[in-house]
C-alpha cells in the first residue's frame, strides 16, 4: 500500500475552513495543540498538521473527500484514551477530531435501540440509559472513553463474560468512507442474513476501512437488582483455578475479575480510600445481576460455597451500593494507580483460554527477575484477557529500551504458544502492529490487506495502524 503522502498547506488549510459551517474549527499549524499528537499510554507521538473538529457527518465526509482527491493522510479520534497509538497520526496529515458529535439521537422503547453521535461518552450512554430503565452492558474500564472509539476497538471491559463485548451491542452505523461517500450498514432488525456483515467488520477496524458518525446500539431491559462478592484466596494460581470451576457451574457471574495485593495497594494509596480486605495475595471479584433478589442470592450463594470449598478462606458481601462501588470504584481505577506507581510503563492486553491463564500469569512472574524489571498485572479471569503492565521506574533509556522489548517478545511469543491472540480488547493500533504479524499466518494478512484496499485504495485512513506498518 502506498505511504507517499502530500503535506497539508496553506492551500489546504484554506479549503478545508469552507468544508465546515464555522471555519474556526479547523487548527492549522502553531494552532494544534500537543494532546492531537498522543494518546493515554502508548510511546508514540506525533503532531498533526492539521484539525477538524467535525460537527456532522457531512462535514466528515467533505474532509475525507478533500483528502482522498490530495493523497493526506486522515486520523480519526475521540477522547484519546487510547492505549496503543490507535489516534495518533503517526503519519501527519490531518486528524478529525469527533469529540464534538456527542448528542443522544434516539431512544428507541420498542425496538431496545439507542441512537448516539460518536463522541458520546461511555458513561453518558451508561448514565441515560439507567435512567430510563435500559441497560447497555458493555462496560470498558475507561468511562471517558467514547462509544466511537469502544466500537473502533470492539472494547469488552468487565461484563464480557456475561453479555459480551461492543460488536454484540451494535445494530447499525453510520459511516464515511475514504472516498467521501456515506453509508448505512445494518439497522434496528434483530436478524439479518443480507450479504456480507459489513457491519460486523468495521467494528474493531481501528478508523482504518471508515470513521463511524452514527451507531445504533442494542438494549436490554434494566438488571432490578445486583450484588458483588470480593473472595481472597491465598495465592494467585488458586484464584484463577477457581474461575473455570465457577464458569462451569449453572450461576454465571456478570463479571469476574482478578487481582493482586500489590495493585489493590496501588489503588489504595491513588485514591485514598480502604479496600475492605488485603489480607491475602489475590482476590476474585464477582459480580451478579438478575430480575429477582432470590434469583441472584442462588446464584451467589452456590458461588460462594464453591469458592470455600476449593480454598477461599472467606467471602466478603458488597451487600450494599456503597460497599460495592467503592470497590468497583477501585478496580476501574487500577491503571491510573499504576501508572501513578512509576516513571512510565507500557501495557500488554493479551488473551489466551480460560484454561491458559494460570500459565500466562505464572510465566509472567518469572520474566520480573529473569529480566529486572517489574511487572504488575490483573484482568478479566471470566474471558482470559490479562492486563499486564512493564513498569520503567528508575531505568535509563537504554536499559528501558532494551528490557522492555525483551518483556513483551516473551510475553507475545508465550501467548501464541498457548493459543492466544495480541489484543482482547484494546486493539492493535500503531504500538502492537509487529506482533500480529507473528499470531497471523500469510493468508489471512493478504485477505486483511485486501479488504482495507478496498475500502481504501489511496491508504489515507489512519494509515500506520493495526497491519499496514513493519511485520516481524
């Protein structure tokens, strides 16, 4: 695919203040701030040229058109909270800034639908939908996230066990190809068996085949109640033995998370308030929702007595809102208390079977003193995705450099080997790129190569991201 791209002029910047109704909204040059040039995490920067902060989808489309006409590179993005290079415009040109496109469409009752602007929050879509007795259950830790962004990474977050990730909750979209034109793709139908699931693909394409300017999302009916247990097990590996067990009885938590002492330490000290225990050297932490208090304390209760009986010293009940969000508070707050904890860090979200995570955790431990480096890590146990942290502390470029690449070839190549994949849900974005290219075998990056070709023959939609970049 091509990578030879025209810089933006002053030419450019001229026309583009005509491709939207109020010109101040397009930043050229000095005007463009830092933030348009990283994300939340990753190491990558690099400063556009050029910003539109579009208002409407047929703004989106005059700036893709201009560009796709004058060979510039294009990058969407949302919030910015990003994790791995995904928005940031590592080949210049121009970035389309969608944090402005946040209103609420439609709330649809009898069809279970609500109809957002990419740039709504996540917890906005939360927030509104409770309110009116909805549920929307994908539930990523970042709530400032954007719901464009969770659909261009197909974000899971701490429910997926249960109700699945972003792609299960999306029944349309509206969105701007390459070449200006805008689409429709899937609806409000519950089934739909037409073609191709065109739909589907671009959830998780990452802005690179088009940029989302309306999403239809799925609905269930509001949980009436729910409940959350924290259990402490002596040791990390028994911990995660128990989550299979747990999996396989007939009470399936809404989520299951695992975590250190360390981290929940972490989190203390961040945010200044006290776990209910740190006793122990790992925790569950379980969640359950249900339409009837006797449903969910069956379910529970079954849990609970498993949990005992395969070496859980004791059961904490978050019986009440304010236990229970407080400690929910806490483990959405686990990257920032990490991050918080030193210098810079840099993050592996791989995920392997349910079976494997034991495995993964346990390699992972020895890689600390293998290499001399620390490395902290929880994640979501009831689907196998690890959140694994590569803290640089005092280390020098050099000695960071050179460690941290070591770390994360050894954790990717033992994540193969246990049959796993690079990314369970923050994606693949500029920083992972490399190492797809070892979990993918030829064939399915030329037909991944292909369809972006497709979508876009000119390679100006966030080139740099997710295949187009070095393969090892």
């Amino acid at each position: 695919m091509s990578e030879i791209y025209n810089a933006v002029t002053a030419e450019d910047y001229a026309a583009l203040r005509g491709a939207v109704s109020d010109p101040s909204r397009v930043l050229f040059a000095d005007e463009v701030g830092e933030d348009y040039g990283r994300d939340e995490l990753s190491a990558v920067s690099s400063r556009p040229e050029l910003v539109v902060r579009a208002m409407s989808a047929e703004e989106v489309s005059a700036v893709l058109k201009y560009a796709n006409e004058h060979l510039i590179p294009v990058t969407p993005r949302g919030a910015g909270t990003g994790l791995v290079g995904a928005a940031v415009p590592v080949k210049g040109g121009i970035v389309i800034d969608l944090s402005g496109m946040k209103r609420i469409l439609e709330l649809d009752r009898e069809n279970l639908t609500l109809t957002v602007e990419p740039g709504v929050l996540l917890m906005e879509v939360a927030a509104f939908t409770e309110e009116n007795g909805f549920f929307y259950p994908p539930d990523p830790g970042e709530k400032t996230a954007t719901i464009g962004g969770n659909i261009s990474t197909n974000a899971g977050g701490m429910r997926a066990v249960k109700y699945g990730v972003t792609r299960d909750y999306v029944r349309g979209l509206e969105v701007v190809l390459a070449d200006g034109r805008i689409i429709e793709l899937g609806g409000k139908m519950v089934k739909n068996s037409s073609g191709y699931a065109l739909k589907d693909l671009m959830v998780g394409s990452e802005g690179t085949l088009g940029i989302v300017t309306k999403a239809v999302l799925r609905l269930l009916p509001l949980p009436k109640r729910s409940i959350s247990l924290l259990i402490p097990f002596p040791t990390l590996r028994e911990a995660i033995d128990a989550v299979p067990e747990i999996i396989k009885s007939k009470a399936i938590p809404t989520a299951v998370e695992f975590m250190q002492r360390q981290v929940i330490i972490d989190a203390e000290s961040y945010l200044g308030v006290k776990f209910p225990d740190r006793a122990y050297d790992a925790y569950l932490l379980l969640k359950f929702d249900g339409s009837s208090k006797d449903e969910i304390e069956r379910d529970y209760e079954a849990v609970a007595e498993l949990c005992l009986s395969l070496g859980a010293p004791d059961i904490f009940i978050l019986d009440t809102e304010e236990r229970s969000d407080a400690v929910w508070k806490a483990r959405g707050a686990f990257l920032e208390a990490i991050k918080n904890s030193t210098t810079e860090m840099d993050e592996v979200d791989v995920v392997v079977p349910r079976s494997k995570i034991n495995d993964m955790v346990g390699y992972v431990g020895t890689l600390e003193d293998e290499i001399g480096i620390r490395i902290k890590y929880f994640g979501h146990a009831g689907d196998g995705n690890l959140h694994i942290y590569v803290l640089r502390d005092e280390l020098d470029d050099e000695q960071w450099q050179e460690r941290l690449g070591l770390a994360m070839d050894r954790m990717y190549a033992k994540a193969k080997e246990l049959c796993g994949a690079v990314s369970g849900e923050h994606g693949i974005g500029h920083a992972k790129q490399v190492y797809l290219g070892d979990f993918l075998d030829g064939g399915q990056l030329e037909l991944m190569r292909g369809i972006k070709s497709v979508f876009d023959p000119n390679n100006i939609l966030n080139p740099g991201k997710v295949f187009c970049g070095r393969v090892k």
